[in-house]
C-alpha cells in the first residue's frame, strides 16, 4: 500500500484530553433528557390530546434518519486549520439548539411548541452526530471503548441530572410546579433554561479545548475521485431506479393500509421514512443519468449500498436492542402500576406512587450506566469488545425479564442494575466494533447511517407494540417487558458473531 495512502498512527491519548473531547456529550444529553421527559408535557398544556402526541413526536426519529447521515458526510469533507473538521458542526449545532430549548417553554401555541422541537431536534443532531466520528478521528483502535465509554459516562450523568431539575426546583427552590393558564410552569421554564446552558457551555468547551488532527493524504485523494464518474453508472444508475421505486411504492402502500384501517397511525412515520428511502434513490439515479454523478446525494447512497460487513452485522444487533429499550421505555409504568400496585386507575394513590417509582428507577438505571461505563473497557480489555457486549446485554436482558418474578417493588432496584449495564454498553461498545471498520475518510458519514438502525426498532415498537399487546399478550403490559428481555438476549447471542475486521483488546 502507498504510504500516501497509509493512514497515520494516532498517539494515545491522556484521560483529561479524552475527558475534553467528550465532555459535549454531557451538554447534549441534558438537552436531549429535556426534551424527553417534558415535552409532552408542553404539549399537553398548550393543548394537545393525548392521540396526538405520536404525530407530533415525529420530529425525533425523521430528523435523526435524515439530518445524521448528511451532517456525516459533509463533516468528513469539511476542513478549516482554526476550527478542524468536527468542531464546526459540534458548535453551530449548540447554539441553534440551546436557542430552541429557551424558546421551548416561552411557546405561546401548540404549533410554536411543534415547530421549535423539529428545529430543537434537527439542532442538537447536527451536534451529536460528529461526536460519534470524533472518537474514530482522533483516538487510536486500542482508546476506542474507552472515548465511546466516556461519552456514555457523560450521557448517564446529564439523564439523571437533567430529569430531576424540574423536581430540584420545586422542592430545593420552592418555585411553582403549576403552569399558569395556557402557559408552562416555572420550574419546567428553567430547567430548559439551565439546559440551553449547560447545552451550550459544555459543547464549547470540547470545541475549544480539543484540536483536531489535519486530513490525511488519503482524505485528498477521496474528493478527487468523488469529482470524476463512477464505476460502471449505467448499472448503479438501474440498481438506484429498481430499488428507488420498491422503497417508494412499498411507503405509499403501507400509508394507504393504516389510513384504510384508521389504526396504528405511528406507521405513518414508517411510511414517510421509506417514501424518502425510495425517493432518494430515485434522485440518485436521475442525476447519474444527467451526467452529475460527482453530486453528493449520489456518493451517500452508493456508499449505503457498499456498507462493511460488520456494520450489517451490527446493525441487527442494534435492532433487537433499540426495540427491547423502547418496549421498556413504553410499557414500564403501566406494567409496574398494574402488575406490582395493583391498579390501572391513573387517579389514584397506588398508581401515582408506582409512577413516580418509574420515574426514580429510569435515574437509577441512568446513574448506573455512567459507572458501568467506566469498567466495560476493563473487561473489554482482559476479553473482547463483542464479548463484553454480550454480557452487557445478557444482563440488561435478565433485569427486564426479572419484572415478572418481582412483587416488593424495590426489588426493581435489582433489576435496574443490569438494565444500567447494558443502557452503558449500547452506547458504547457498537460504535467501538463498528468504528474500527470504517473508511477513515468516510466515517461521519456511516455513523450517520448507523442511527437508522435506531430509528426504525423506535418507529416499529410505536406501531406494533400495542397490536402484540392487544392481540398476544391479552393486554398484560408486564409480558411486553418480559419480550423486551427476551430480545435483548437475542441480541447478545447475535453480538457473538459480530467479527470486526479491527480484533484489538482495549
């Protein structure tokens, strides 16, 4: 291989310049726990019904499907000698999206509050997706787990934080916790406001304190061949036009079913997402036979089609790992408040008591995953990274499972311990297999592409969830739990066959 070609050695790092460069995360979790545990709340005040709150939330998975894989590839091609490569995205990204989270709470209708999450959303992406790469830019293979393990470190400590301010201010502050009519409370306005801070501050400081190394000669050397034709475009151009129009017409089927059945509108949000799919392509493979293959809508999807083998792998672990997590983050009140408290009365004591509980448990799992972070690259060391996955997940697995066998309700405590463990592994040990089998040059861009395998469990569990519930499970919500379980297991067992072509023990 010509050494122009060769990428180059990265020096390890200290722990205080891997502690710089992921510090942002903790800023961007704090906007994203926000945002999570109240906009529905937001929503409700300003007048939203319940049915609606799905459509409304959409902004979340569309905005991640479409805005992560572009900001990854354009910050691959991006370079300035001031700013680097990742920090320019990670910096306007923090200022667009602290701006939304002041303006969140000051929404004076349900459209203002509608539109300011999509831009809320859209921004915070545009920061959190580089953030990914930056690990693979700027640490070698042997610090990877633990650059993805400090962000996850970060990521549990901004949940907990983040979720109990409204709670901190009411009862360490004594600022009201009611809103005014048609308007949010105080406590909800400046827990966004100490948000939009943190979001802010935090980010800047990985900015300022991180330098980025310069592109590799090899990184040149992609834009110039991005300049000239593809590889044999007469064949690309019909493959992009064959499945362009599956995608598209598969979308607009599967719109015209849920609006004939009038049930299970979060299909929708399916729908829509595989129309784009397919409405891509076919743009693709118009501008090849125009002649403008060298456009970057063109490079994106061909490059989709020539994933690594080890990111497809990958990718259906994720799959039954999201979905396990969403069937957790959906169904575990009511499975709680009906199994454990004994009542489905949303306005009496028992159920108030069980949510709550939810909600304490959700921290602890949190603040659970952000110590586990710290110790998965030690076993990660003395085994492997697909190995330590693998328990991570068998332990998530069995603390879902263990719900049915649990009538003391702080025995969930136990249960939560090995949820923490695996919430710390999901957001770590994938993107450390995955990073070492990607292009250097295009790495923003695949891990762009990686969040689909998030989304789509995410719009699934939405739509299907409810349907096994109705029509499986005879309406318990404690079996929904015992199947995320289940399918966290399954994802272990699928992580055993992930073989990197990057086998370094950290």
């Amino acid at each position: 291989m010509d050494s122009s070609t060769t990428p180059t050695v990265k020096p390890k790092l200290s722990f205080w310049q891997i502690w710089n460069m992921s510090f942002g995360f903790l800023g961007i979790q704090f906007g994203f726990a926000l945002q999570n545990a109240n906009t529905s709340r937001i929503f409700t005040t300003l007048g939203s019904d319940p049915d609606s709150l799905a459509l409304y939330w959409a902004a979340a998975p569309i905005t991640g499907f479409l805005i992560q894989p572009i900001i990854g590839y354009y910050s691959d091609r991006t370079w300035s000698p001031t700013w680097g490569r990742r920090r320019p995205y990670f910096a306007v990204g923090a200022i667009l999206a602290s701006l939304g989270l002041i303006l969140m709470p000051n929404s004076y209708s349900l459209w203002m509050a509608v539109g300011v999450l999509w831009i809320m959303d859209a921004s915070i992406n545009v920061s959190m997706e580089p953030f990914r790469a930056f690990v693979g830019d700027m640490l070698p293979p042997s610090q990877r787990t633990t650059g993805f393990a400090m962000q996850s470190f970060f990521i549990g400590i901004g949940a907990v934080v983040a979720s109990f301010l409204p709670q901190i201010f009411t009862q360490w502050f004594n600022i009201s916790n009611t809103p005014p009519p048609g308007g949010i409370s105080d406590s909800v306005k400046y827990s966004f406001y100490i948000g939009a801070f943190m979001l802010f501050t935090a980010v800047m400081w990985t900015v300022f304190s991180t330098k980025e190394y310069p592109p590799e000669p090899h990184h040149d050397d992609l834009r110039n061949r991005e300049k000239r034709k593809i590889d044999d475009e007469a064949g690309t151009r019909t493959k992009m036009q064959q499945i362009g129009f599956v995608f598209l017409v598969i979308g607009l089927v599967l719109a015209w079913i849920v609006n004939m059945l009038e049930k299970e509108n979060e299909l929708y949000i399916l729908a829509i997402l595989l129309s784009i799919f397919g409405i891509v392509h076919l743009l693709a493979s118009m501008y090849i036979s125009q002649g403008r293959s060298y456009l970057g809508l063109v490079h994106m999807v061909k490059d989709f089609h020539s994933m690594p083998k080890t990111m497809v792998q990958l990718a259906i672990v994720q799959f039954f790992s999201w979905f396990a997590l969403f069937s957790m983050w959906i169904y575990t009140t009511p499975a709680v408040t009906s199994y454990i408290y004994n009542t489905n009365d949303p306005n009496s004591a028992n159920y108030n008591e069980g949510a709550n509980w939810v909600g304490s448990l959700f921290g602890i799992y949190n603040g659970i995953a952000a110590v586990a972070a710290l110790l998965l690259p030690i076993l990660a060391k003395y085994t492997s990274r697909r190995v330590t996955h693998f328990v991570a997940l068998v332990c998530g697995g069995i603390g879902l499972i263990s719900f049915i066998f649990v009538s003391n309700p702080d025995m969930l405590l136990v249960s939560m311990i090995g949820v923490g463990i695996a919430w710390a592994s999901i957001l770590s040990i994938p993107y450390a297999m995955l990073s070492g089998s990607l292009p250097p040059e295009k790495m923003g861009y695949y891990m762009g592409v990686f969040n689909f395998f998030i989304v789509i469990p995410q719009i699934l569990a939405s739509a299907v969830l409810g349907f096994m519930l109705r029509n499986l499970f005879g309406g318990q919500t404690i079996s929904i739990i015992v199947f995320g379980g289940v399918c966290m297991i399954i994802a272990a067992l699928l992580s055993l066959r992930v073989r990197s072509s990057e086998e370094v023990k950290v």
